[in-house]
C-alpha cells in the first residue's frame, strides 16, 4: 500500500480511540484541531501524550495546538499536564469552551493539519474512525471545527491574574 493511500480504521473501543488520538497527536506537523466534550478519560492527562504535544509544540514556533471543548473543566482542574503545556505555551495553545447554543454538537473529532483525521460517532459510543491521507474528509472536518471555533470562546487562560 502507498504512503499517501487513503485509510480508514475502524476504532472499536476507547482504547483504540485514545491509541488513534495518541497516533494522531504523533501525525501533526504545523496544525492540530482537538475537540471534545471534556477530554476526559482519553489519555490527556497522559505522560505519553504530555510527551508527544510538548514535543510538537517544540517543534517550531509556528506550530498551533487549538482544544475545544464542550466543558473545560476537567482540563482545569484534573488535567495538570495539558495546563503544564498551557502554560509553558502559551503563544501556540489554545482552550476554547462551546457556548450552550452549540453543545448538541454530540460527534467528537480532531485533526492533524488537513490529512489525519479520528473521529467518535458519539460521546457516548466508543465506536469510530481513524483516517490517514484523506485530505478531503479532513479539510471538512477541520472547516467544521473552525465553524465551531469561531462561535466560541476561551475557556482557559494561560494568564494568571491577580489582585
């Protein structure tokens, strides 16, 4: 099979989601699009993910890691790694909460730049895909996120405010 064949993998479980996330956060190489209901029980909170977005941030300058979310906190307040990242990179993070019109939005998904794709059915099924080399579902999916992006605001600051 071709390096840029399009595939798709069936995900059965969330275990083979957290694996894809995991493999997808791996795929990134200037964008990464993660949106969720809360991120929780998914492997954010994981030194191997920790790992693999510190080291994608790391990267370059110009790379970007945008979280969206239905409900940040979990991020805030169990996640301390993500908020470790949040911190340490400010410029090229980004925690955005969905405002309330937007949360029967139901089918998580995220993407690495506009090739990789995985994406739920459900939050509440398991079930779904990992796409590799499919630009065209990726560019939609991605366009979608940045529909939902765009409606929404921060949820997390990395600026520490005091009085």
């Amino acid at each position: 099979m071709s390096e840029n064949t399009i595939q798709h993998v069936m995900l059965t479980g969330i275990n083979d989601y957290s694996d894809g996330l995991d493999k997808l956060c791996k795929l990134a190489k200037h964008n990464l699009y993660l949106f969720e209901k809360n991120f929780e029980g998914i492997g954010f909170n994981s030194e191997e993910r920790y790992s693999t977005l510190r080291n994608f941030l790391l990267a370059s300058p110009v790379h970007r890691l945008y979280v969206l979310a239905h409900d940040t906190r979990w991020l805030s307040t169990q996640c301390p790694r993500m908020m470790m990242l949040l911190r340490q990179f400010g410029n090229n993070i980004s925690i955005y909460q969905t405002p309330k019109h937007l949360q029967n939005i139901t089918e998580p998904f995220s993407v690495a730049d506009d090739n990789n794709f995985i994406r739920r059915f459900h939050f509440d099924d398991p079930r779904g895909i990992f796409g590799l080399n499919d630009p065209g579902t990726a560019r939609v999916l991605q366009s979608r996120f940045l529909e939902i992006w765009a409606a929404s605001r921060q949820g997390i600051s990395s600026v520490t405010l005091g009085l």
